[in-house]
C-alpha cells in the first residue's frame, strides 16, 4: 500500500496571517520531503497569497485551504490567544481522512533548519509532542508536580503547538472526545494548577491523552522560554510562545539563522511585505543574551533536567 503525503494543519481566525504563511513557507523551505500543508480557516474564506503558493509548489508541496464553520464552546480567549484555539481538535478532523500521518502546527512556529516531519511520526502511540519547557519544568507552575500527584495526573505533560498524529490511532483513542468534555470542565477548575490557569486549550489535551503519547525531541518544538539558550539553538523549529512573535522581525530577538530564513522568505514570498534587520545589527541580538545570562542559565538547568 503506497503511503500518503504527510498532512500539515495550521488553525487561523485571520488575525496574524503573515505568521501563518511564513511558519508555512519556512516549513516548506525546510522540509526534505514533500508534504500537503493545510490552512484551516476559522469562520472566513479567503485565498492564500499568490507568491507563498508559488513558492511552496516549487517546492513539490501542495497548499489548500478550508473553511471551517465554528462551534461557540461558550469559552473566552485570554490575552493574545483568541477562543479559535479550542477548535484545534476540529481542524485535524477536517483532513483526517486525507492522512496517515498529520502534523498540526500553531503559525507562531518557525523552521530554522533542514528537517523532516516524518521522523516524527508516533510508532505506537495516538500522537507525539515535545514537553512544555515552562510548565513540566516547574519554571512556571512550581506546585505542578505536587498538583498531579494530588489529583492523579501523570507528570509528563506537552506542548500543544506541534502534535504529531497517527490519523487512524487518533481517531480510534477518543482523545478528541475526552477533548471536548476535559475542555469545558478546565474552564472552572484546572488540576495542574490546582485551580484557575490562563491556558485555553493545552492542559484539556494533556487530560485527554494521558499518557497516551510519546515524547519527541525537544529539537522539534523548542519554545520562546528556552530563548538564546543552546537549545534555541539547536532548534529544528522554534516556537514564539507568549505575545511576542517572529514577525514583525526584531533584531534584538532575531540571530543570524533567523534572520536568513526569513531574507529567503521575504524574497520568495513578497507578498508577505517582510521587512528583516540588517546584518549589522547583530549586536543587539548579543547584548540582549548578555543581559538576560541569569535566565538563560536557570531554565537551561530546569530543561536539562527533563532528559
């Protein structure tokens, strides 16, 4: 039996857009292996930019869009993350089918260096992820290993931006369903927190699954709480956790692996109006590393405890 492309899953309300097509248009760049890459959507219709299609057909990659009509959940958004991240178990169904194996991405994701997504793919499990660096670590929960004890809940615990998904075995778990209801019930109570939590969606999927997922690499998924560490950079994709993004560049949180995928983006996908620092300004990325040594050191020694 000839083995599908793997499926790429990007969830968007239409707000941040320019990260949406160049997460797409890094992972495409990146990528050895051709894959179909998928833009979900939430609530609009409109057609992806001229010159990111172009780019990744180049590339041997296929790019689509779908619309996907919203169910209100009756859940509100906090800070900078809106009410459509709860609809990420909605946007995987709508190309399950399509799939052996699906990549679901958040757009504040960017891929810095050759990979490839298949390597990723679950061998027994429903799904596979990378750890949350803040939360799994205590950086920023300190009672969330008491807290699972407390209520029974293992300690490994993912973040949600990247899932890596068996189509067959998903579907089969009744993850999405144990989504649904944890969701709603998270809304009052969280027990990693041991009450309130400002996360939306990513403590109910980790009820969900249990322990019904493997562990990838933190390489795959390294987020913003690892910044200007050695795992930042050793990322194959980097994940802008928190309000600040990749875009609009900055220099100051921009090295020079960064910066030269997204010149290559700019000038590929114009459309896109990217505007990247210059060179030069190199220094302020290393002044900002100088002044945040202290925390750089701390949560290298938090991460480095998880392996």
């Amino acid at each position: 039996m000839t083995r599908r492309r793997l499926g790429v899953v990007y969830l968007t309300d239409g707000r941040r857009d320019d990260l949406t097509y160049a997460s797409a248009a890094a992972l495409g760049l990146n990528q050895s292996r051709e894959i179909d890459i998928h833009i979900v959507q939430a609530g609009f219709r409109s057609a992806p930019p001229p010159t990111v299609l172009r780019f990744l057909q180049a590339k041997g990659h296929r790019l689509a869009t779908h619309t996907l009509l919203m169910v209100d959940r009756g859940l509100p958004g906090r800070g900078h993350i809106t009410p459509t991240a709860y609809a990420k178990t909605d946007a995987i169904a709508m190309v399950s089918n399509e799939h052996d194996v699906i990549c679901y991405l958040d757009n504040d994701t960017l891929a810095v260096r050759p990979l490839d997504l298949e390597i990723a793919a679950p061998k027994t499990q429903p799904l596979a992820a990378v750890p949350d660096l803040s939360v799994s670590t205590g950086s920023d929960n300190p009672a969330f290993f008491a807290n699972c004890d407390k209520h029974g809940l293992q300690r490994r615990y993912f973040n949600s931006g990247l899932l890596v998904i068996n189509a067959s075995r998903w579907i089969a778990s009744g993850i999405p369903e144990r989504y649904e209801a944890a969701v709603k019930a998270h809304a009052d109570f969280c027990p990693y927190w041991d009450g309130a939590c400002n996360d939306l969606d990513q403590c109910a999927f980790n009820i969900a699954a249990g322990g019904s997922w493997e562990t990838l690499p933190l390489e795959f998924n390294v987020q913003k709480s690892a910044f200007q560490t050695a795992y930042w950079d050793r990322a194959l994709i980097r994940h802008y956790t928190g309000p600040e993004k990749f875009l609009p560049a900055r220099a100051h949180r921009a090295d020079r692996k960064e910066r030269s995928v997204l010149r290559r983006i700019a000038h590929e996908c114009q459309d896109l109006g990217l505007e990247v620092p210059s060179g030069y300004l190199g220094l302020a990325y290393w002044a900002n590393g100088l002044r945040r040594k202290a925390e750089r050191i701390r949560i290298s020694r938090l991460i480095g405890q998880l392996s």
